[in-house]
C-alpha cells in the first residue's frame, strides 16, 4: 500500500502514524497443490487488511526469505540468514528515518523467524521497537486448526492450504492433493532422540507436504484469516497506544 502513494502523500502518512506493518515471507515450495508464493501471499494479505482497518503504514511484502532447505523443489528461491538479516535490518532503519519508530513484521514462513527475532532485539537497543507476528502460531488460530482439521501438518497441509483457499483460490490445485498425500511426510523435519536434525525437506517428503490438505475448506480458511486479522489488529492497536516506558528495556536490577 505505501508503494501506491507519492512521496507528498507518504509524507502526510508519515506524519500521522506510528505504527508500520512489514509482510514478510517467501517464494519456496508448497507442494504440487500451492503456489510457490503461498507464505508471502497470506503475509500480504493479512498486513494489508490489517493497515485498512488500523491506519497503520504497510510497507511492500519481501517475497523471499530463509528457504534454503526447499531448494531442490523448483521454482524455490533463497537468501542466507546473514543476508536477510542485513535487509530486513536496513528496511526497519529506513522506516525510522521516516519517524516509525513501532513496526510489526508479519511474518509467513517459519524458517524467516529466527532471524526477525534478533532483529528485534538488537533494534530494541536502539529504541526501535519491532515485533514478529505469525498466523499460524497465533493460539487462537491454534484452537482452530483443532477444531476445523482431524489433520495437523503444518507446511502444504489441510490449514495452510485452507488460508490459501481464502485469499487466493485460484491458484490451489484441488487435482493435485493425492498427489500431495502420497508423498506427504506426516511431520515437518526429522526428530531423533530429542534432537531436530538439519536437514533438507527433500529427505523427509517427496511431495514437500506434510500430512493431508482434503479437509481444507474455503470457509476454513475465512475463519482462520478472520481470527488471525483480528489478532494483528488488536496488536497493531496495543502498539500504537504503549507508552514508551514500557517498550524500553529495564536497566540494572537493584
């Protein structure tokens, strides 16, 4: 949305906000029945609509991310965590050139949030204060997912395949979840004695899905996007409305 304005409106803008939402996601495979834009897709369309209905500033979506462990899936494009950082940092040090001062980066991929996280810790130093908001960690899309899908994969699975459903359904391929299944993991990652190994998706899924997307419903996918807009804009609200104080970070203890 800011991308639609001059720069004598983005000025005005400028001038009269305080918060600035940062869609954020990633151009990476989602199996043979989602596009490869599906998590900057919902990123987009979930800080769009929030900025519509808070006032708040939407810069334009990053569409790639840390996806380097999709890449032998075609189409997936990659930047290092190093090089995402440096980017997203410098995006955040330009919107407080402007004045922003408060930003939420609403986030579409799971593998971009390590790296948001220090982000906004290290600007946090500098009295900029940035946070990381994600749908699908969202609880009360969490209490959702149980109730809408007996299936619980989470990459390509039945919800995000639902949220896609919702906002672009159009370009998810109903023929193609059999496919999907077939070659579904029923976890994202390989798990051994407690320990997460750093693997590639291709070794534990041939489909690069996890577990089932047949359940996945338009109206699901309504409902979710519903519940999770209403989270980001009860943030967005609470951020533009705390006082400074109480971003800051404490000083010496005693």
């Amino acid at each position: 949305m800011l991308e639609n304005y001059s720069w004598k409106s983005a000025r005005r803008i400028f001038q009269r906000r305080k918060v600035a939402l940062v869609p954020v996601g990633s151009t990476e495979q989602h199996g043979p029945h989602l596009p490869l834009g599906t998590d900057f897709f919902t990123a987009h369309a979930l800080a769009e609509s929030a900025a519509r209905d808070t006032g708040a500033i939407c810069t334009p979506v990053v569409p790639v991310g840390v996806s380097a462990h999709h890449r032998q899936f075609w189409g997936t494009l990659w930047v290092s965590p190093q090089t995402f950082r440096q980017y997203m940092r410098e995006v955040a040090t330009s919107l407080e050139y402007h004045g922003i001062r408060r930003m939420i980066f609403v986030n579409g991929h799971g593998g971009n949030l390590s790296s948001l996280q220090e982000i906004s810790r290290s600007l946090r130093a500098e009295k900029v204060y940035s946070f990381v908001y994600q749908w699908w960690t969202d609880p009360s899309v969490i209490e959702l997912q149980s109730r809408f899908f007996k299936s619980k994969g989470t990459h390509a699975g039945a919800m995000e395949t639902a949220m896609v459903l919702a906002i672009r359904p159009e370009l998810v391929d109903t023929k193609r979840y059999d496919e999907a299944v077939r070659g579904a993991a029923v976890q994202f990652g390989i798990t051994k004695f407690g320990a997460q190994l750093p693997v590639d998706t291709l070794e534990f899924s041939e489909s690069g899905s996890t577990l089932d997307p047949h359940e996945a419903t338009v109206e699901a996918g309504k409902r979710i996007f519903s519940t999770a807009l209403e989270s980001l804009e009860t943030l967005t609200h609470w951020l533009e409305k705390a006082r400074a104080n109480d971003l800051e970070p404490k000083t010496h203890k005693g």
